[in-house]
C-alpha cells in the first residue's frame, strides 16, 4: 500500500498542487476529486480493520500444530453436558472435526478467543489455567498433566496461560469447525482479567 495516499499525499502530483500534500485541497476553496475520495474513504476503511485487528487478542508463547482434519462421513449430531455449568451444547449435523497440538513456552498464553462448537482439550505435560471471559472473578482454572476438560464453544470467550516455569503441551480435538474453516475465532479482551 503506497503510504502517501494513506497520509492523504500523491507523491506524482506537481508540487504545490492540492494533491501533493501542501495543500489540504479545501483550504484554498478546492474539491476533492473523485481519486481524493476514494482515497479518503479507503484510509477511512484501513482505520476500521485496524481498529478491529487491534481490539482482538493474540496469544503468544504458544505453538499450534494442526494434525488432522476430517469431515464425519455421516450425518453426525452431538450432545455434550457439562455437569458444572448445567449445560448442554448441541451440535447438531456436526462440522469438520480437528485436532491440534500445542505447546506452551513458561508464561505463553492463547489471547482471547472462541470456537465455533465444542473443543476437547486434554493436558499432556505441564499445566494450563483457563480463564472465562464471562467470569468477572477472573478466577482461573488449572488443569494438570492427565487431566482433560470440555470448552462448550459457540462463542464463549476464554483465554489459556502456563503459569508455570515448564512448558505444557494441550492436545485438543475442535468440533463443528466449518469445512476448511477456522477453529479459532480471535475475540476482544471482555475486560474480566487484568491481563
């Protein structure tokens, strides 16, 4: 992207002219023109997808492998009750299914984010706390080595950290994922955590 336009510059125009950049073009009782306008609206559309890209969270410290990806070769609905929350997500005609691995660096963690159905997640070294992003406590959850747990998905916003001094490595199987979709959706900080 030529970044004078951004700026509202033409570096070809004739100095002085009220594209070049000396002039705003409407100081001294000139229009924009139909290319001024277009520009003017695309830094305008460049300024909302960064503000978009910098409201979301990104992780970092943290490694993902994809390792598989399949579609059911049958029509497959899913019930996953989740004791502790009293709740049931259903997926029914199940997406993609996917499994990832990742690895935590000491202090990594995922950024905020969702998926689009339930993710199975079990813990193969180290530790992991998950923190929700409708918990305004922001009392994070630790799962060990051994232990697995249930995300329900559907747009519930949560964040992962290794808080210990080891790496940990969470093997997790995402279900419902759209063909050839995304299994993470990046979502804004909720404000919960004061991380």
């Amino acid at each position: 992207m030529n970044t004078n336009l951004v700026r509202g510059k033409n570096a070809s125009a004739a100095p002085g002219s009220a594209d070049s950049g000396t002039g705003d073009g409407l100081r001294h009782g000139r229009s924009f023109g139909r290319g001024r306008k277009l520009a003017a609206f695309g830094a305008a559309g460049l300024a909302v997808v960064m503000t978009g890209t910098v409201l979301a969270t990104s992780g970092s410290g943290a490694a993902g492998q994809e390792l598989a990806r399949a579609s059911f070769a049958d029509t497959v609905d899913i019930k996953v009750k989740l004791r502790d929350e009293n709740k049931v997500v259903h997926v029914p005609n199940a997406g993609q299914t996917v499994i990832q691995r990742i690895v935590f660096s000491p202090g990594g963690q995922t950024g905020w984010h969702s998926h689009p159905g339930p993710a199975i997640a079990l813990v193969v070294r180290g530790e992991l706390t998950l923190y929700s992003g409708d918990d305004p406590t922001c009392a994070g959850r630790v799962y060990s080595a051994g232990q697995a747990f249930v995300d329900s998905g559907q747009g519930h916003v949560h964040l992962g950290r290794n808080l210990a001094t080891t790496e940990t490595e969470v093997w997790v199987t995402y279900l419902d994922v759209p063909t050839g979709g995304a299994f993470r959706l990046d979502a804004p900080n909720p404000g919960v955590c004061p991380f």
